[in-house]
C-alpha cells in the first residue's frame, strides 16, 4: 500500500450491522477494494451498512455507480446501505447512477433473485 491509497475500516463481520468508513481519495483501485469489501458483508448476510465517507478526500466518477450497486444488492437481500458524509456532487451522481440502475431490465429491487455479484467479473458495476 502506498501513500495514495485510500484507508477502509470496518467492524468485525459478526453482526447483521456493518460501519465502513473510508478515509483519503478513491481512485478506481480504491474503489474496487471498497466494492469489494461492501460485497462481503452483502455476503455475511449484514442487514444494514452504514458506509461514512466523511474522510474521503476526492473520489473516481465510478463512485457512485459502485455505491448504486451496492445500494441495489443489499436492498435485493432485504438490508439498507446508508451513507453520510458524502459531498453535494456525489449526492447528485449516487442519485443520478440509482435512477440509471432501476431503468436497466432485471435491476430492479422488487426482483432480488436476479441481483447477483460475481466476484471473478472484473466490471462489476
């Protein structure tokens, strides 16, 4: 790990809560580890991740669509993606790629058998 690299902390993947908080700038690597690490608790079977972002500095523009898929997952397993401390123009574009989401066929949370995460699938939203 390098200086650059942002720094992801998370509680202990024993309960059905999660907190994840994210510190310095996600750049594509970093947000493939974020993505990475939010799939695992969507694994774990965690009910509610709340995701603080209030110590990222600047992120990729694929942000929002990663978080819009995490968002959707969960929703599709019955849990929560809550998220604080992002700016404006990531509330826009999270907003922006959620709208975007629900329009593409077999996305839709009421559907939650066909939300599925292969992890061997580099472009994963």
């Amino acid at each position: 790990m390098n200086i650059t690299d942002p720094e992801i902390m998370s509680t202990p993947r024993i309960r059905a809560y999660a907190t994840v908080s994210v510190c310095g700038r996600l750049d594509k690597c970093g947000i493939a580890r974020l993505r990475t690490e939010l799939a695992g608790w969507r694994a774990a079977g965690a009910i509610d991740v709340h995701l603080d972002l209030s110590g990222m500095l600047d992120h990729d523009p694929g942000l929002a669509r990663t978080l819009a898929w995490a968002q959707t997952q969960l929703h599709g397993n019955g849990g929560n993606l809550l998220i604080t401390g992002a700016n404006e123009q990531l509330c826009a574009e999270l907003h922006d790629a959620v709208t975007e989401l629900h329009t593409q066929p077999g996305w839709h949370d009421q559907w939650p058998g066909t939300l599925t995460y292969r992890p061997e699938t580099a472009d994963q939203p």
